[in-house]
C-alpha cells in the first residue's frame, strides 16, 4: 500500500532517522525559549537582563549561519549534525549543573544562548543539504513540508508549553534537564543516520550550471556563495524580496500586535499567546497541505504569490476590534506563509547546484535574520507617528507590490518555464 504524498519520504530509513532527529532538536529549542525566561526571573534578572540574553542568542544566530553553510559544503553532513547535536548536550548539562551548584549567573546563560543559536546555523545548513541525498527530488516537496509542519508545532506550541508546567516542578533547571535529554535523544539519532556521497553537482537534473572552482578559503566559499545568488536571476530577486517583506512585517507583528490585543481589545498576554498558537497551527497546516500536492507548475510564481499576496489580511489586524477577526487574519497570513516556505526550501534542494547548496542554504537564513532586529527596533517610534491602520494596510500592500516586482525583475515566468521541476 503506497502511502500518501505527503508521507512518502518515510519509506526511506535514513530520512526517518534525519526526520526524528529534526523534530526531537526542535522540540528542545522550544523548551530553550521558556526555560531561558524562568532561569533569568530565577536569578531576579529584569526584561533588560531577558533581552541581552536573547540578543547574545541573535548574534551568534548571525555569526554562524553563514559559517555554518560553508560547512555544509565542505565537510560530512553526518558529523556536522552529530557535533552540533554534542554541542547542544554540552551545552544544556553545562546549564543543569551550574543550576544544581547554585553557581549560575546571567552571563552563564547569555552564553548558553549564544550557542545555541550558532548551532542552529551549522544545523539548518546541514539538514536541508542532506535531503536530496537520501531522496528523489519528487519527494522534497513533502520533506520540506513535514519540517515545515513540525518547526512551528513543536517550537512554538509544544515545546514551550512543556517547558512551562516543567518549570513549576520543585526540581530547579528541570526543563533544562528535558532539553539535554532531548539533545542526547537527537544525538543517539545522528550517530545511527548513513548518507551517501554527494553526486557531481553538474549531471543532477534540474540544476542550473555552474563552475566548481576550488576553494581554498572560508571567506572565498562565501564569496562563491554571494557571486552565485547574483548571478541567478530568480534566486536574488527572491532573496531581496524576502528582506524586504520581513523588514516590513516582522516589527508590527512582534512588537505592535501584542499591543492591540491588550490595549484595543482588551485582552491580555495570554490570549495573545493564544492568537500566537493559532498563528504557528496555520502556518504549520499550510505547510502541510503543500506537501499533499506536487509542486506547482508555476513554482516560483506560485511561491512569491502566496507569500505576497497571503499579507493583504494583514491590513485588518491594525483596523480590527474583534480578537476572532485578528487571530483569523493571522491564520490566513501564517498558512500563506508556511505554504510558500514549502515550495522555497523545495526549489533550493532542486535548483542549487549540490556543492552550492549549503551555503546558499545558509545566506538564505542569513538574510531572514539581517533585517529582524531593525524592523523591531523601529516599530515602535513609527507607532508614535502613523496610526496601526496605516502600518499595517502599508504592509498589507507593500508586500504583493514588491512580489509583482520581484517577479519581473527575476524574469521568474521565464525561468519557470525554461526550468520545468514536473
């Protein structure tokens, strides 16, 4: 009996293991973000002491992401993610026993942040790298939907709801303890995973050409990296776009919606928390039923569509009085969202060739994480200035603007058609 579409990559053994593997790493991210906060309260730490921690976690996230796809180029797959996963363990031990001695301090944790979030940039590099290995490129669509699916589920909903009755358990640092357990789980995982040898990049079918000049340095694979992406049409426009689109979104989202439900709804953080799971049920449901279906004829229209014109009901959250309007709107904006994320880590693993694909990989995340911290920064002086109507139909309508523009800069209608995935 052939299982359905968006189970087929588990016929594969090793994909089993990398796939169990993923979503046990992920699951410890998630108890990560509520165990940080009850450790910093524990030590009387205050929303600054919270922020300088989680700020240590974003620039070693910078640092090495794109470090990270470097290695993904360079060295075994396997060993990157079992160093990584041994890291992790150190890491999260380390944090047990200064807990247990009554010898941790801020700083201890600031550091465990900083690495942590630089392992997740060797990790993620690694993980999209070793797909197609293991899998024909048929079945990448439903790969990349189930991490897609599992990311948001398990990071953003059961992991810190886990980590959050963990913490009111009489043992200190327990949820650090789950989180080194599940770091060992993933370990004992990495250690069993067997990939094969990456084939010549140039005879994979669906790639697009390019010349494998050897690389004497880190900073020389980078470059390749860069010169690569502006050499492909439909892989910098798409990248430019992303920057831009999540300069302008991620700041209201984060920073001004928590606002609007407290103040204009009259509701309160959790229910905010509560709009947050929904979101992350959605985006996690998009993904999910991308990865039911092959991938699109028009895949890098459809892509770009959905990722742009998925933001119009944005616009209602900055006008709306209804908490069920504002959670729906989000809903809309995270399916979208998770959709078209289905359909970009597909086109990576199809269209970048092999020996690129780490670092390509990488600089993607790279430019997701550039403009984060500014967008933040500045919505809230905005806010000062323009009501949230205009800030969020700005962003409603920006976005699918700057998509139709992307679209015919890349000349992507052209290329989609010149590069058939079917």
């Amino acid at each position: 009996m052939q299982l359905p579409r968006a189970l087929r990559p588990f016929s594969s053994p090793a994909y089993r293991v990398l796939a169990l593997a993923m979503g046990v790493s992920v699951f410890g991210s998630g108890l990560w973000a509520v165990a940080m906060v009850a450790r910093v309260m524990a030590l009387g730490g205050s929303a600054v002491d919270l922020s300088l921690v989680t700020a240590a976690g974003a620039v070693g996230m910078v640092i090495f992401v794109l470090l990270g796809g470097v290695a993904a180029d360079r060295f075994r797959l396997p060993v990157i993610l079992r160093c990584v996963e041994l890291t992790n363990l150190a890491t999260a031990l380390t944090v047990v026993v200064l807990t247990w001695t009554d010898a941790l301090a801020l700083w201890h944790l600031g550091a465990a942040a900083f690495v942590f979030s630089g392992a997740v940039g060797f990790f993620y590099p690694a993980y999209s790298a070793a797909l197609p290995r293991i899998l024909p490129p048929a079945q990448l669509l439903a790969a990349n939907g189930v991490e897609g699916t599992a990311r948001p589920l398990l990071q953003l909903a059961a992991g810190p709801a886990v980590g959050g009755a963990l913490t009111s358990l009489a043992l200190p640092g327990a949820s650090v303890l789950a989180i080194a357990v599940c770091h060992a789980g993933a370990l004992v995982l990495m250690l069993r995973l067997r990939l094969p040898e990456r084939d010549d990049p140039q005879d994979a079918p669906g790639h697009d050409d390019a010349a494998a000049a050897p690389r004497a340095t880190i900073l020389r694979d980078m470059l390749d990296g860069f010169r690569y992406c502006l050499r492909t049409p439909w892989l910098l426009w798409t990248l430019l776009w992303a920057m831009s689109a999540i300069f302008l979104f991620t700041g209201p989202l984060e920073v001004l919606v928590p606002f609007l439900v407290v103040d204009r709804l009259g509701g309160t953080v959790a229910g905010y928390g509560a709009m947050l799971g929904l979101y992350g049920i959605a985006t996690a449901v998009g993904s999910s039923l991308m990865a039911s279906f092959r991938l699109p004829r028009n895949y890098l229209t459809t892509m770009v569509w959905l990722w742009g014109f998925g933001t119009l009901p944005f616009g209602l959250v900055g006008m709306t009085g209804s908490w069920w309007v504002m959670a729906l709107a989000l809903c809309v904006f995270g399916a979208t969202g998770g959709a078209g994320q289905v359909i970009w880590g597909t086109l990576l693993q199809r269209r970048v060739p092999g020996h690129m694909l780490g670092r390509i990989s990488s600089l993607d995340f790279f430019v997701s994480l550039l403009l984060m911290p500014i967008s933040m920064a500045v919505a809230g002086p905005v806010a000062e200035v323009l009501p949230p109507v205009t800030i969020f139909w700005g962003v409603a309508v920006l976005t699918p603007a700057l998509g139709v523009l992307a679209v015919v800069a890349g000349r992507m209608r052209a290329d989609q058609q010149a590069h058939p995935l079917h």
